[in-house]
C-alpha cells in the first residue's frame, strides 16, 4: 500500500473514532447520564469540589462549583398547579315505559312545544314509529313540551299526564 493511501486510511479511521466519540458523548449528554465529572462518581453530600473558580466571594453564575459563600440562594419554590376538576357528566334520563330511548335530549328551558294539531288525537307510541306499541293519546289542540327526539327530528318524546310517549312530529304545530 503507498504511502499516501496509509496516511488516508489513518485519518479516516481517527476522523470515524471521533464521529463514534462525538455520538456516545452526546447521547450521553443529552440522557443526563454525563455528569460532567472525571471517575464518574458524584461527590458526597457535603463535600466541595475544587477547581479553578472565581476568587472566593464573588459571585460567577456561569461556574460549575461554588464554595459555601458563593453558593447561590435556592430558589423559590413555585406553587403546585391546582388541576382543573374533571366536570361531572349531565347524566342522560331515561323515561320510563318508552320500548326506544331519545337519540337528542333537549336540555330544560330549550324544550321545544308543540300543540297537536286541530281535528287529529295523536296516539303515543313506545318507539319513534308506528310499528311501536300505543300507550297513550293526546288530544287534539293539546299543547305539549317535547323532551328528546330521534336522529332525522321525525318523532319527539314528550311527557303527558306522567306518560312518556313518542309523537309523530308532522302531527304537530310548532
């Protein structure tokens, strides 16, 4: 092999040396395992470390040890964050003799009324269709809240004389 090669092959072996060292070190560093100490073992508690710092009492916030004069005042503790309280979910009612419950609840004071409309008494069924069981009937003219309704807004669950009932939306007057 010529000389000029040898010497290639040299620094490319200590510039990969250096690489390898480079990456170990900074792993290190940035995993807080490197303590920045030579023997890798960290000082009793107590124990002071020389090095050349500052002239004793004066005060260097970018050295690495301080003496018992020097050393800086702890800081003041930062109070705990209170966490938030988790809020308490709105449970969701469930009205008694109903075969399908609401897929929309309205909450009190956004309930919508209707009245029934003139010349029809308007069966209330157990499920939003008329395929459900009729439990009850509503006069014509009858005002009423709804309280929930299903997914396409067709039928409401409403409450009359303590009987929850699905009306037929199209029945009623808004």
């Amino acid at each position: 092999m010529s000389e000029i090669r040898k010497k290639a092959m040299t620094r490319l072996v200590l510039c990969a040396v250096a690489l390898v060292a480079s990456i170990i070190f900074s792993v290190l560093l940035l995993s807080g395992t490197f303590d920045g100490q030579t023997g890798g073992s960290q000082p009793a508690s107590g124990d002071t470390i020389s090095s050349s710092a500052p002239a004793e009492g004066v005060d260097d916030p970018t050295a690495d040890n301080f003496t018992a004069e020097s050393t800086p005042a702890e800081p003041e503790a930062t109070p705990e964050a209170t966490p938030e309280p988790t809020p308490e979910p709105t449970p969701v009612p469930e009205y008694e003799g109903l075969s399908v419950q609401p897929t929309t609840y309205y909450n009190e004071g956004e309930q919508p009324t209707y009245t029934v409309t003139d010349g029809n008494n308007l069966n209330m069924r157990g499920g939003p269709g008329t395929d459900y069981d009729k439990i009850g009937q509503v006069p014509a003219s009858t005002g009423v809240t709804a309280l929930g309704t299903n997914e396409d807004g067709s039928w409401v669950v409403v409450n009359y004389n303590g009987t929850y009932g699905w009306l037929k939306t199209e029945f009623l007057n808004g």
